[in-house]
C-alpha cells in the first residue's frame, strides 16, 4: 500500500539527509521524492510517496526530527497531485503519426524528434502518466525520466478541484 | 562596544553560560583553538586518554548529576573515536553535548587532513547535529545543542565547528534567544486519556507499573513511588531503572526480562494490565514480542511520541513528560479516592508473594569452592550500599544489577541499550567528576576492563578516587555462556588470562592502589582494604568461576513464559 505525505520542513543544509538516512536506518521505503520550495522562504515541503504499512511509525519518527515541522498524510483523492516525466518512445517512421494521435489523447506534448524516436513530455495526475507509460509500451520504451510527486492538500471549500477531477476522469 | 572574541572564546563563554563545569575530551589540530580559550576559562578541563573514554565520562556526569554531560574532541579520529559513546547515550537517552572540530571550511570536501564527515557520520547516533561553518552561528547553536539534549526525551547532540569560524573573530552579545518551531516537546498528559488510564487502573485485577529509564531522565521516582502506593500497583524496574523504586520498597518487584527475576518477569507475563511509564518494550524486556504479556492491556507513557505502539500497540497512550503524567495520575487517583478504596487486589498480591518466597533470587557461596561474583556484589554491597554502582557489560553488569540492594534513584549506571563493553571505568570517572563526595563503585568484567582501563592514568592525574571491582573470571563470561548453553561448550574466542595482565600490578603502574582476593575468605578484607583508599583510584580484582552462569535467563527472542532457572532447566531443554 503506498502513502503520499507531505512534509514540511525548516529551510535548513541537510534536512533531506536527515529525512533519507532516518528512512535508511528505519527500514522504511521511499517510492518516490521531490523537494521544492514552498510560499515561505523559511520552509521547504517534500512530497513523499512512501511503502509499507508502517505509516504510524513514518510519521513519528518524521516528527522526531528537529527541523520537521508538520506532516501531512493524505487519503487517497485529498490531493491535488502531479508528476511530470519525459519519455522516449521507439517512432519507426511508418507508425510516426499513429504514435502522435495517441499521445494527443493522452495530452502528451512531444518535445523531441529523432530518426527512430519521439520523446514525450507528459504532466498531470499520477494515473495518467501510467497509463500513458502503459500504451507506449507496444511500441518500446527507449528512455525515462520521471518526477518524484508534489501534492498539495485540496482547498476543503472548493468544489473547483472536485469538479475537475470528475471531469478528467469522465 | 562589546567585546571582541575569537570563536573559540565565543563557544567557551556560551559553555560557561550554560553551567557547565567541567570538560572531558582530547585535543587536536582542528579543535586547538577552543582549548586555547578553555586554558583561560574556569570550566575544568579532564584530559581522558581515549576520546571513547572522554565520551562515556561525559555520559556517567550526566547519569549521575541529571546535568548535561560535556565532551570535546578534535576532527577526523577524535571524532570517530566518540561514535560509541554517542551511540551509547543515544540508546539510553543521555544528555551530553559533544563539540568536534572540523577542517576549514574551505577544505572540506577535499579529503583534508583529518577530515571525515562527521556531521554525516554521527546523524544516526545523535538526537541532533549540527555542523558549523560560521561564527556568527555559534552562540544559538550552543543554545539550541544544550535545549535539545535535555529537553523532551534526552539524549547526544553533536556540534561540529571548523577551524575557521573558531577563529574568527566578532561581538559578543550573550547568551542568544533559539526557536525550533519543528521542536516542542509535550509536558503534560492529555487529561482524557489520563483519566481513561485511571479507569483501566481501577479495573484491573492483575496490574503491573513496568517503570523505564524514562523515570530517572524525568526525575519523576517520588511520584512513581506515590503512584504505586496510592494505587497499590506493584513496579517492575528494568535494567535502566534500578533504584527507581526502593529494592526494599514491599511493592517492588525487581528487573524483568532476560535475567530478570522470576516473579517480575511472571507478573508481566501473567499482567491484564502494563502500565509502562519510560519505558520501550526493549527485546530484553519482552522476549518474543507476539508472545510478550499476552492478556495485558497496555497503557503507555512516553515524551516520545515514537516509542508508543512501536512495539506493542498501546491501548491508552499518553504523551508527556514521566513526571508531569504522574502527578496528573496522583491528582486523578486522588479524586478517584473519594468513591471509594483503591481495589486491594488481594490475589494477585498473594500471588505475586508466592512467587517471590518460591523463586528468590539465590546463590551459594562454598567457603572452599571458587569466588561467586554474586557473593563479592553482595558484600560490596553492604559494605558500600549507599555507593553509586557503574557496571560494564556482561554477566558482571547482570549479577550487579539482580544482587545489589538500590534504595535511591540515579545510583545505578550503565550501559543498557548499546550494551558497550568499556563503559564501566570511564563512566564511573565521570560520574565521580561530578558526584565528587559520593562513593562511586565500578563494578567491571576483566574484558571490559581490557577496553577503557587506561583512563584510570586520567582519574589517578586528576584525583578523581574512583573504586574499580574488577571480577576476573578470565573469560568473555557472557559470551562463554551462551557458546556453552547455545554452541556446544565450543569456547572459541572467548578464553582471557588470570594472570595477564597482573591486575593489581597494573593498577599501581596506573597511578592506583591494587589489591586481589583469590579466595572466598579474601573478600571482604579486600573490600574493606579498596574501600579505606580514597586519596587515588583503587582497582579490587577478585578473581572468579570461569564456569558461573547467570540465571534466571529467557532465551533470546523466546517466550517469557519459559524461564530458565538454573543449568538444570537447561538440559531437559535442549
Ligand atoms: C564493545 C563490545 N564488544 C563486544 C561485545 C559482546 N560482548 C558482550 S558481553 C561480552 C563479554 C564481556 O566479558 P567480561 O567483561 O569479562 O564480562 P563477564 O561477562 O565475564 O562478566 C562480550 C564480548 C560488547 N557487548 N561490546
């Protein structure tokens, strides 16, 4: 079962060293990482998506660290979530154009062309990238390259987000 | 205009605003310039002969004193020399502060000499670091280390300072205000879970307060000891919490766990309802922790949030300090009083009697045979009962621990979690460093005196008249006993020497008085003799059955159902 937490931090040298090696030491897996910068410059957020069903226990020992501020879980559908990825994508030129009608389904935008290749680069939900990942599949996987996950907890007032998520899933 | 100061001289004030009184450390290139103001300061400065050494005596201070202990080394080898003894406190929740030097800042990376990466290094070991590059961030580092290491769940913070911003030179203004908005620890209980821990009390039939090392961090034995009798709850001490409850006291029960005594070990077992308070449901405690307590239900009180249901899931946690939560259980029992008695549990109490006139802790001493270490822990004991008691690690440390009547909090000292092996001599120094006008009695394992003992030539230096117990089995004891329980009586590796080294000859080569007992009848006058030297450091050696084994024992990761009582158990075991 994967978990995606978001992990507010002080502004501090070291603090992801912190974060990975207490997950090192811990036994605890990290699926996937992205730290960025957050509306204060005194603060950083990692978005983790985390494995296992030790979550008690992450968040504990994540708490435990001094320059953790706030972690925040979120249930599946709470979040706003994206990653990003680029993706190479075997394009034989006699199945160049049915490639990219499928990669405009997919909203995917192709940001290089080569002899024998097409790379992709694909932004949105977690599910989305996937499935995209899925499709081209048939037609072989070169490279990849993808992000780890951000997130951010939906505004509880706002029925935007809700709509939306519908929306893209119809 | 305020003063003009060096780093170093910057670090040395904030120590001083800070309270502490005495240093123990080695000095080196990259930490030459703190010594340099130390020379001129009134802090005390104890020169160890092993950063390892230095480490431990910072950690025994802290034990002893419940102030934080100090330790200085320089960078590179000093530093990796103190990974033990901050692994050590980590594991028992010391407080010390520990200051390394670090290579210039512009050298770092470049494997200078006597780099390493220490701040990389020490991360998992400490409860916090911090790696200094610049003089202004000194003086709220040395705020912030002090706060942290004894504040909430206390334990080692490391403070690594480079050469350079030791250097350097800027105001000093003073003692500086901190904030750590990631850092808060909770004081109080949460009052509903307070009270519903209170009514789990009331309720049970078969409760056990299983008291933790917590309750001396907190200082919290007078409220454990009015709890326990407010409610009647029986207390089982562990290893780190010996005396935190009088021996004497008619409700203790003793240490529990792998050589825990029969009838403290059974009352978990056979509990419905543990009450632990700083407490962490160790292995050495549990045994297999799916068969650990089996009907119990568990109320656990922590500061540390983590150590809650990290073991065994807690059925009423509460977060706070071990102090503050028993004075809220003492004011909520009270109230509770007014509806009534406390249940007087009479049953259980019998039972819990039975156990302990059927299996009291024993031992035979034959006046012909070989010295028993149980009879020289005993005697020492009596002879030095008000005497602060650092063990090593081994079946010295256990036999200490089961035979030594504790009847007040912070006299015992040792290495419980880590389990290091050298702790005793270096710990005890520093424990007599700080505790100068008590009687401080190391009782140590021939092997583990093999580790630290050269810093008895700092204790004779410095006149710090500690008491050494050396009990000379030859052997690695603990380990010989499981290769002969476990492996076959294959002794591979674990044979010492009676006569090599010459113990007593040693210890005067040391700079301390030697004395030996090879004989049942030579104890006490050799205690007696150990005890009347206090202008220098005393080594007794007292020479012991290589073949004595420690029981009760729970094997390792087995039920505490099945106790091992002596060798007898063992055969229709195995
Ligand atoms: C630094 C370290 N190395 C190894 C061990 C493993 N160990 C545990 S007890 C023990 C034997 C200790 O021997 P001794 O000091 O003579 O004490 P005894 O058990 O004989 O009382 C050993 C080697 C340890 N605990 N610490």
């Amino acid at each position: 079962m994967q978990h995606l937490i978001t992990v507010t931090v002080e502004n501090q040298p070291g603090v992801l060293a912190r974060i990975t090696s207490m997950f090192a030491r811990r036994d605890f897996n990290i699926h996937s990482l992205a730290v960025g910068p957050t509306e204060d410059p005194t603060r950083s957020r990692v978005t983790m998506v985390v494995d296992g069903p030790e979550m008690e226990q992450i968040v504990k020992q994540l708490y435990k660290l001094i320059h953790v501020i706030k972690v925040t879980e979120h249930p599946q559908g709470e979040a706003i979530e994206r990653e990003i990825m680029l993706v190479r994508v075997h394009a034989d030129p006699k199945r160049r154009s049915e490639i990219l009608n499928a990669a405009n389904i997919f909203d995917a935008t192709a940001v290089d062309v080569g002899a024998s290749t097409i790379t992709f680069e694909v932004v949105g939900e977690p599910m989305r990238l996937s499935d995209f990942l899925e499709f081209m599949k048939t037609y072989g996987i070169v490279s990849l390259a993808k992000s780890g996950r951000i997130a951010l907890a939906k505004d509880a007032k706002s029925q935007n987000t809700k709509q939306k998520q519908t929306a893209k899933g119809a | 205009m305020p003063e003009q100061l060096s780093g170093a001289a910057i670090l040395i004030r904030a120590l001083e605003h800070e309270g502490v009184d005495v240093i123990f450390g080695v000095p080196g290139g990259a930490i030459l310039q703190a010594y340099d103001a130390l020379y001129s300061s009134s802090i005390r400065h104890i020169l160890a002969r092993h950063e390892q050494g230095g480490g431990h005596m910072a950690s025994g201070y802290a034990h002893a004193t419940g102030r934080v202990g100090v330790t200085f080394a320089t960078s590179g080898p000093g530093a990796t020399n103190l990974i033990t003894p901050l692994a050590d406190a980590y594991m028992d929740s010391i407080p010390v502060v520990a200051i390394t030097g670090q290579v210039r800042t512009t050298s770092i990376g470049l494997d200078a000499f006597q780099e390493t990466h220490t701040w990389g290094i020490s991360m998992p070991v400490t409860k916090h670091n911090y790696l200094v590059t610049n003089i202004n961030e000194i003086p709220s580092t040395i705020r912030e280390a002090f706060h942290v290491a004894s504040t909430g769940r206390p334990g080692p913070v490391l403070v690594d300072i480079t050469k350079d911003a030791l250097a350097d030179a800027m105001p000093w203004h003073g003692p500086v205000e901190i904030d750590l908005p990631g850092y808060r620890p909770s004081v109080q209980g949460h009052p509903r879970q307070v009270k519903a821990a209170m009514d789990e009390i009331l309720a049970s039939e078969r409760p056990v307060l299983y008291a933790g090392g917590g309750i001396l961090r907190a200082r919290a034995s007078e409220e454990l000891r009015a709890f326990a009798e407010q409610q009647g709850l029986p207390v089982v001490t562990t290893l780190m919490a010996r005396g935190a409850i009088p021996d004497s006291h008619p409700l203790t029960l003793g240490m529990s766990g792998m050589h825990g005594n029969y009838t403290a070990s059974t009352a978990m077992q056979r509990s419905d309802l543990l009450i632990a308070i700083g407490a962490r449901f160790d292995d050495r405690v549990t045994g297999n922790p799916d068969l650990f307590a089996p009907e119990a239900r568990i109320i656990h009180i922590d500061v540390d949030p983590a150590e809650i249901s990290k073991i065994r899931k807690a059925d009423v946690p509460i977060v706070g300090d071990a102090k503050a939560v028993l004075r809220q259980l003492l004011d909520e029992g009270e109230r509770r009083l007014k509806d009534g008695p406390a249940p007087t549990r009479t049953e259980w109490m019998d039972t819990l009697e039975g156990w302990r006139r059927d299996f009291p802790l024993a031992y035979v001493q034959d006046p012909d045979g070989p010295i028993q270490q149980q009879y020289v822990i005993d005697e020492l004991c009596k002879h030095a009962g008000d005497a602060i008691v650092v063990a090593g690690v081994g079946q010295h440390q256990m036999w200490a621990s089961q035979f030594w009547k504790f009847e007040r909090p912070n006299a015992w000292i040792n290495s419980g979690g880590l389990g290091t092996m050298g702790y005793a001599v270096p710990a005890a120094i520093g424990a007599k460093a700080g505790m100068p006008d008590t009687t401080v009695i190391a009782i140590d394992g021939d092997g583990c005196f093999q580790m630290t003992f050269q810093e008895l030539i700092t204790a004779a230096e410095e006149g710090i008249p500690v008491k050494i117990a050396v009990m000379n089995n030859a052997n690695l004891g603990m380990v010989r006993q499981w290769q002969k329980l476990f492996y076959d009586d294959r002794y591979s590796a674990t044979e010492l020497s009676y006569t090599n080294p010459n113990i007593p000859m040693l210890a005067e080569a040391l700079g301390c008085a030697g004395f030996r007992a090879e004989t049942p009848d030579e104890v006490i006058p050799t205690i007696e003799k150990g005890l009347a030297v206090n202008d220098r450091p005393v080594v007794m050696e007292f020479v012991c059955d290589p073949d004595a084994m420690v029981f009760p024992m729970i094997v390792a990761g087995g039920s505490n159902d099945e106790i091992l009582m002596g060798p007898e158990d063992i055969s229709c075991n195995t």
